[in-house]
C-alpha cells in the first residue's frame, strides 16, 4: 500500500462521510420549518407574503450547513490538496 | 492486495452508506413536511393554491439534500477521480 | 483473497446495508404523512380530493428517497463498474 | 478460506441484517398509519370508506420500501450474480 | 476452520440476528395498532365492526414483515444454498 | 478449535441474543396495548366484552413475535441441523 | 483453550446477557401497565373489578417474556445440550 | 491462561453486567408505578385502600425481572455448574 | 499475566461498572417517584399521611434494585470466591 | 507489564468511569425532584414545609445512589483489596 | 508509510468528520428558530420587524457554531501547521 | 512501555473522561432546575423567598454530584496512589 | 512512525473532533433560545427591549461553550505545548 | 514510541475529548434556562427584576460545569504532573 492509495482511500471514505453524515440535520431541520411554515399559512393566510420570504431565508441558511459538508466533499474528491501534492511528487520524480 | 482493489472496495463501501445514512433525514423531513400540508389543507381549504405551492418548493428544498448525497454515491461509482487516476497509470504503462 | 473475492464481498455488504438502513426513514416518513392524511380525511370529509392528491405527490417525494437507496444497491449488485473491471482484466488476459 | 465460502459468508450475513434492519421502519410506519385510521373511523365512521382506501394505497406504499429488502435479501441469497460467477468459473475450469 | 463450519456459523448467528432485531418493529408497531383500536372502541362503541375489521387487516400487514424475518431465518436454518452447495460438493467428492 | 465448538459457541450466543433482543418489543408492545385497554375500561366500562376480546386477540398477536424469536432459540438449541450435520459426520467416520 | 472451556465461557455469558437485555422490556412493559390500572382505579374506582383482571391477565403475558429470556438462561446454565455432549465425549473416551 | 481462570473472568463480568443492566428496567418500570399511584392518591384519596393493593402487587411482578437477573448473578458467582465440574476436574485429578 | 492479576482486573471492571451503569435507572426512577410526591402534596395536602406512606414504600422499592447494584460489587471486591480460591491454591501449594 | 501495573490501570480506569457514568443518573433525577417542588411550591405556598421536607428525603435517597458510586470509587482508589494483597506479596517477598 | 502520508490521512477524515458531525446540531437548532419565527409571525403579524430582526441576529450566532467547525475543517486542509512543517522539512532536506 | 508510562495515561484518559462525561448530567439537571424557577417566579412572585431558597439547596445537591467527578478527576492527577507508589518505587530504589 | 508524526496526528483528529461534536450542544442550546425570544415577542412585544437583552446575555454565555471548544481546537493546533517541546528537541539537537 | 510521545497522545486526546463532550451538557442546560427565563419575562414582565437575578445566579451554577471540564483541558494541556515528571527525568539525567 503506497501513499497515494492511502490517500485515496481516505479522501472517499470522507468524502462519503461527510455528505451522508452531514445531510441528516439540515434535510430535519428543513422539515420542521417547511412544516411550520404551512400551519402558518393556514392559521394566518393575510401574513402569506411575510411568512414566505420569511422562509425562504430561513431555509437558505439551514441549505448552508447542508452545503459546507457538500463543498469539503467536493475539495476532498476535487481538489484535495495532499493528492495534489503527492501527484506533483510523482510526478516530478 | 493492489491499490486498484482497495481503491474500488472503499469506493462501493462509502457509496453504499452514503446513500444509505444519508436518506434517512430527507424521508423524515419530508414526511413532516407533507404531513403538516394535509393537516393545514384539513385545517383551511381555501389556501390551498399557496399551501401547495409552498409545500412543493420546501420539498424541493429538502430533496436537494438527498440529491447531494445521490450525487456524491454516483461520483464515487461512475465519475471516481483517484479510480481514473489509477486506471490512467495502469493502462499508460 | 484475491481482488474479484473482495470486490464482491464489499458490493454484497454495502448492497444489504444500504437498502436495509436507507429504508427505516422512508417507511416512518410515509407513516407519517398517512396517518396525517387519515386524521385530515376523518376532520375534513369535503377537502377529500385535495388531500389525497397532495398525499400522493408527497408519498411519491418519500418513495424517491427509498429508491434511491434502491437503485444503489441495484447498481452495485448487477452494474458495479468496478467488478465489470476486473472481469474485463481477467477475460481480456 | 477459499473464495466461494467468503462470498457465501457475506451473503448469508448482508441478507440477514439487510431484512432485519430493513423491517423495523416498516413496521412502525404502519402501526402508525393503522393506529391514526382506527382513531378517525371511530371519529367519523361516515368517512369509512374514503379512510379505508387511503390506509390501504398508504400500507401498499410503506410495505413496498419493506418489500424492498426482502427483494434484496432473496436476490443475495439465491439469484446473487457474483456466487454465479464464482460457480461458473469452478464449473468450467 | 473449513469452509462448511463457517458457513454454518454464519448462518447460525444471521438467522438468529434477523429475527431478534426484526421483530423489534413489528412488535411495536401492533402494540400502537392495538392501542389505538383498544381507544376507539371505547370511544365509539357502534363503530366496533369496522374498527375490528380495519384492525385485523392492519395487523396482518404489520405481522408481514416479522414473518419476513422468519422467512429469511427459515431460510437460512433450513433451506441454505449456499450450505446445500457445500453439502453437494462434500457428497459428490 | 474444532468445527463442533464452534458451531456449539456460535448456536449458545445466538440463542441467548435472540431471545434477549427479540423479547424487548414484544414486552413494550403488550405493556402499551394492556396500559390502552386499562384506560379504556376506566373510561367505557360497558365496552368491556369488545375491549377484552379485541385486546386478547392483539396480544396474541403480539405475543407470536416473541415466539417467533423463542422457536428459533429453541432451533438453535436443540434442533440445530448444522449441529446434527456434524454429529452424524463424527459418529458415521 | 480446549472446546470444554470455550463451550463454559459462552454459555456463562450469553446466559447472563440474555436475562440482563431481556428484562429491561418487561420491567418496563408492566410498568406502564400497572401505572395506567392504579390511573384507572382513581379515575372509575366501581369497574375495580375488571381493571384488576384485566390487569393481572396482562401482566401474565408481558411476564410471560421475562420468562422466556430466564427460561434460556437456565436451560444455557443447567441443560445445556452442547455441553452435555462434551461432558459425553470426554467421560466415554 | 488456564480454563479456570477463564471461566472465572467469564462469570465475574457476566454477574456484574447482568444486574446493572438488568436493574435499569425494573427501577425506571417501578419509578414510573409508584409515581402514579401517587397521581392517583393525590386525585381519588377514597381509593386508597384499591390503589394501594394494586400497586403493592404491581410492584412484586416488576421486582419480580429484577430479582431473576440477580439470581442469575448469584448462580454464576455462588453455584455455577461449570466453574464446579472444573473444580471437580482439578481435584478428581 | 498470572491467573491471580486477570481475575483481580475482571473484578475491579465489572464491581465499578455494576454501580455505574446499575445506578442510572434507580436515581431516575426515584426522581420520578419523588417529583409525582411533590406535586400531589402540592395538589392534595389533605392527603400528605397517604403519600408520604407510599412514597417511602416505593422508594424502598426501587433503592433495592440499586442495593443489588451494589451488593454485587461489594461481592466481586471483598467476597469473590473465585479470588477466595485462587489465593486458597497459592497458599496451599 | 507487570501485575501491579495492570492492577493499578484498571482500577484507575474502573474509578474514574463509575463516578463518571453514576453520576448521570442522580444529578438528572434531582433535577427532576428539585424542578417539581419549586412548581409545587409556586403553585401552593401553604404547603410549604411538607413539601420541603418530603424533597429532602427524596434528594437524600437519590444522592445515595451516587453515593454508592463514589463509594466504589474510592475504594476502588484507596482500599483495593486486590492493590493490597500485590503489595503484601511484593513487600513479603 | 511514512510521516506525511499519515499526517495526510488523519486531516482529511478530521476535516470530513468535523464538518460533517458539526453541522448537525446547526441546522436542527435553525430548523427550530425558523419555525418558532413563522409561528410567531402567524400569531402576531404586527411585531414582524422585531421577529425577523432577533431572529436574523440569532441565526447569525447559530450559524456562527457551523462556521466554527467549517473554519477548523479549511484550516486542516489548506493551513494545515503539521503538514506545513513536514513539507518544509522535506524541502529543505 | 514501562509501568509509569501507562499509569500516567490511564490517569489522564480517565481524569478527562470522567469529568467530561460527568458534567452532563449535572448541566442538564441544573438547567431544568433553573427553567422551573424562573417559570415559578414569573407564576407566583410573592413566593420567591422560598423559591430561591430551596433553588439554592436543589442546585447545591445536584453540583455535588458534579464535584464528585471533580474531586476523582483532581484526585487521579494530582494525588494519585498508584502513580505515588511507582515513584516511591523508582525513587527508593 | 516517529515521536512527531504521532503528535501531529492526536492534535489534528483532537482538535477536529473536539469542535465538531462540542457544536452540537451550543447550536440547539442557541435554536431553543431564539426560538423562545421570537415566541416571546409575539406573545408580549411591549417586553421586547428587556427579552432582547436578556436573549443577547444568554447567547452570550451559550456560546462561551462553543468558544472553549473553539479555543481548546486552537490551542491544539497553533500552540501546542507537546508538539513545540518536540520542535525544541529536534531543533536544539 | 517512548514514554513522553505516549503522554503527550494521551494529554490531547483527553484534552479535546474533555472539552468536547463535556460542552454539549452545559450548553443545552443554559439553553433551556435563558429559554424559560425569555417566556417568563413575557409572561410576568413586572419580575423582570428577580427573573433576570435568579437567571444569572443559575446560569452561573450551570457554567461552573463546563468550566470544570476546561479546568481539566487545560490542566492537561499546560500544568500536566505526569508530563512534567518526564521532562524533569529526561532533563535530570
């Protein structure tokens, strides 16, 4: 087993990780707002426009966490700066 | 035990539970999410043009989750870099 | 143990775990959302049609999940890219 | 510790675990759905038959994700296509 | 350690595994079912017949997938390919 | 480590187990559906005769899971055919 | 480690795990139901009687899964057939 | 690392595990008993003498799960059967 | 390792274990008993005699499940008679 | 590693996870105590000293669990019995 | 293996693993504050400028906890001192 | 890996373990205790010399369970007996 | 694996997973607290100037807790003790 | 691996995992504390005075716990006895 094996295997196992791990709170938390947001709606139709851009932000922000897994996911796969390096390594030799 | 093999092994494992832990909070989110809108339809059937519509863009919302996680599990499978990587190597021999 | 022996031991573990776990949350979501929609049909008889057709459209949203979950496990039983490698490696030898 | 018992080994586990796992969801969405179908027919016995169908198309839908790891522990125990291949390479050498 | 005690220990702790964890759920989930018609009943007397009628059919569904774990255990106890296989290869030796 | 200490030690903790983990559900089970009649005798006491037989047969219902797991101990026990399988290899060499 | 040994030290743990796991159900399970019959007493104090044999009938059967798990327990301990054949094996030779 | 040290290390740790966990159960099931029959003092003193009774027999069935744990415990220090028959081994020797 | 140090070690693990895990469920139970106390003191201070009466049989009760906790450590560090026999063979020899 | 090492370790290990685990339980049960005589006292001043009095008891007998705790662990730190007879052997050697 | 290939791996399962289970706990508490914001607008549509402002200032803190986490991940990966200091090492060898 | 060596990181590991586990349950307890105070003061203000008075001794009684993981912890670092006995050892020697 | 590369590998995992799971805690404890300030507003806007306060001191002291995480990370990472005396050593050799 | 790598591994784990698990406690605690004091103010803004007084007074009690376990991090970071008793040997000889 040489080095960039190990990486490799490292980098997808995480990568996997993260996403799948990181996934189970913001597709919950999401729930509960859309959830919320719909006894709203139907509790107070008037507040129809407030409740909606209300949400809208909301939701975007619970996305962001989602996100930050997907995104170091991604470096992990993509971008990943010791596959990099050992790339150049051998590269270079 | 060569690096091709152990490469694919961690591969199909982290694809696996990604896709696997991964979904659990979606269907959980999701089921709250249209579990309220039945309520709320029950509850106030004349706003029942926006609850369905705010209904469908939280669940959008909420799948994208899932999504990210399909993603990651078919570039693991189809689009692996460090597998192409190897499969490069082997074949440029 | 050679590479093909591990590829399928890995495929056949990660194919169980991820249908077995990746359908616990799906199942309890459209628990859920039925046994909402039994209570809105039992509180609100007239708003029959809307209910079951929103009841619907999110059980199909839910069972997406359970089948993505599906079409992994499908994938790496009977189209896993990694195993038809080595099974091109050892033909082709 | 020849190839095929491995294989058999990790069938005979992923199949167990899968179904086991897989069923506990299942089942407590229905106890569910079945539970809150009960409670609205005593609530409005009017609507029985609009209930009754919902809760019958609802079992339908949360046994099918059950089903889904039965189908997936059969294929492992007696249609698993990497036993096949193994068996056919004894077979034929 | 040959390949036919592996076998059989294997087959020995998934049989018993997946009908101890399987039933878990199902067991739970009538409990609920139970309930709940034990609840109505009480609360609505008249409607005994449809409540009892519903209740049975949704216990059948539940009681399902216990039974599939008892399959799957069966199946493994008693009617094993992969140990029959085995069984033939020792025999025909 | 012979084949038939194994096969003895793997047959002892899967027996224990699965009666160990498989009678947790049964016994929350009954607890609710006896705890619901209870109340629901307090509340209804001339429903008694339907709430004392509905509740027989769901506990009898319940009940079969905790059998399912006590028969397959039992299997395990004393009708363990891997066991038999190698008794009769040892008497008949 | 000679199998007499081995065969002594599962069989001490399994016994001691299948009592210690299995009795967390029931306890539990009875607890409930005692607490909803005294509820029930204070609530409706003239169906004394049939809350108390309904009581008693269903603390029978939830006991009745203790009793399960302390009947393997003892049969490991004091009837175990595994051991009984070692204890033949090694007295016969 | 002689048989009987073996067996004593087994039996030690399986005395202490089966009564702490084993005495969760019943301590949590008869929190909960004596709680409400305090509930149903406070709420029906004139059913004092019923309440009592009954929670006095409650609390004898749960304790009841409690004690077989110990017993096992006490039979796995005090009389275990095969700790003896290698004390019988040793000195028959 | 001598037979004298393993025994010693298995001993001080399982006798600190017992308690700790063995004493969660009675401080919560008591918890419990003794939180209903007070708010039917608070509810009913007519019938503090009664309550009070009950509330220290209950608390016996449960404590004694803890005592058991305890009696087993206190068993396994000053009168374990696996260690009693094992210092009994060294000093006889 | 010699006896006493290993002796010392464990018991180390052993005292701080007893205090540590035990003391989960007491402090949440007396929260829970603690929490309910101020809401009883809040909402029935009169019966001040009755339920003042009554907490106390009932925070002294649940303290005593985590007392047992402590207790184990200081003897399991300062009066091992097992630390004493390894040194009474070094010391007398 | 040699240092940096061990440094490599132990950042990227740190870094996938701190985002991963960081976000967890964020987007559930955002889920909640989202929620009760849409609740509060419902019920009070009016006091909406002050409701939308505490709540963007408090999802600023919350998500602030995510960011901690996403923080420590960047730093591991792209200004990792350890590895930093192995490279410098290697290069000024 | 002499002796000292592994006394000190068992102390440490179990120094930050015990007090790192043991603060959650004292936290917890406290914050239900505060909630409930604050609730009783904000319910019945003329009560809130005695709310506070027994807050103080509630909250007194739960820290010390706290400070009991406290003082092992202090006690394994600083006052350690067997890490005293292994330097008296290594010093007198 | 030299004394470094072990250093280095404890700080980063430590320092990963130390902030990520000590963020659990601070974000519900924050969700709950917004979500409670914005139902308060709703509920009395005249008190919003003394709730906004209060929220901002309470947030304040909730993500003291995830900064001591926070720090403990940093502290691991950029000033780390252990790792700068082995810098000192291998420098001033 | 000699003795002061060893300590030092175990110093940051224990340092990280101290501070990490035993901030989950506080933070929820205090949530639900400024929780509960929030809804107190709208409920009672006239006690606005003793609310915010009892707040802090608890808030601090609850702190003292995380601060305990930040003792400890820091006491094993930077005031480490064992460590230092290894420095002064390795300085002394």
């Amino acid at each position: 087993m040489d080095s960039m094996t190990l990486i490799a295997i490292a980098s997808i196992l995480a990568a996997g990780l993260t996403t799948g791990i990181g996934c189970i709170g913001p597709a919950l938390g999401e729930g509960w707002a859309v959830s919320t947001a719909l006894r709203s709606l139907a509790q107070q139709p008037d507040a129809s426009a407030t409740i909606t851009r209300t949400l809208f932000v909301g939701l975007a922000m619970i996305e962001s966490t989602a996100i930050y897994c997907f995104v170091v996911s991604m470096i992990l796969i993509f971008a990943n700066p010791f596959w990099n390096y050992f790339i150049a390594q051998t590269t270079g030799q």
